[in-house]
C-alpha cells in the first residue's frame, strides 16, 4: 500500500510539468507524442491513487475502476505512444 502510494505520488508528480509542456509545444506531431506521454502519466497515476484508496477503504468500486478500467487505458495510451513515435517520430 506504502508503494503504491509514492508511485502515486511521484507519477502524478512527474504528469504536471508533462501536460504543461505539451500544451506550450507547437510542433504538431511533437505535441502529440507530448500530449500521449503526459496522458499516460496521468492515467497511471490515477490507476495507483484509485489502487491506494481501494486498499485503504475496501471499496470495491475503486478497484474496478483501478484495475478494470484506468490500468488498461493507461497500457493502451502507452501502446499508441509507442506505435505513433514509431511511425512518425524523427
């Protein structure tokens, strides 16, 4: 629980600077590979707080959405990432 808590912490940390910089990029495919980072940044981070309350509380809920819904969707940001640096980066 203590883990999952500064994963939290730190990757919802390390998100805030990400989607400031992405909205201040005006490079088009260089804000969205920006933008694609940062949102995963951001749902992973989610996923770890909803993980961490889910364990705290015991509410169920929480860890559907966790594990169910906002860790999938964070792999998948991930994945076309990933997909799109490889088709049209550098």
């Amino acid at each position: 629980m203590l883990l999952n808590a500064f994963d939290a912490l730190l990757i919802l940390g390390v998100s805030v600077p990400s989607v400031v910089m992405a909205s201040r990029i005006t490079i088009p495919r260089l804000r969205t590979l920006s933008i694609l980072l940062s949102s995963f940044f951001v749902m992973h981070g989610l996923y770890h707080l909803l993980g961490v309350l889910s364990q705290t509380y015991g509410i169920e809920v929480l860890d559907f959405l966790s594990d169910g819904l906002l860790e999938p969707f964070s792999y998948l940001l991930l994945l076309i990432f990933g997909i799109y640096l490889y088709r049209f980066g550098a």
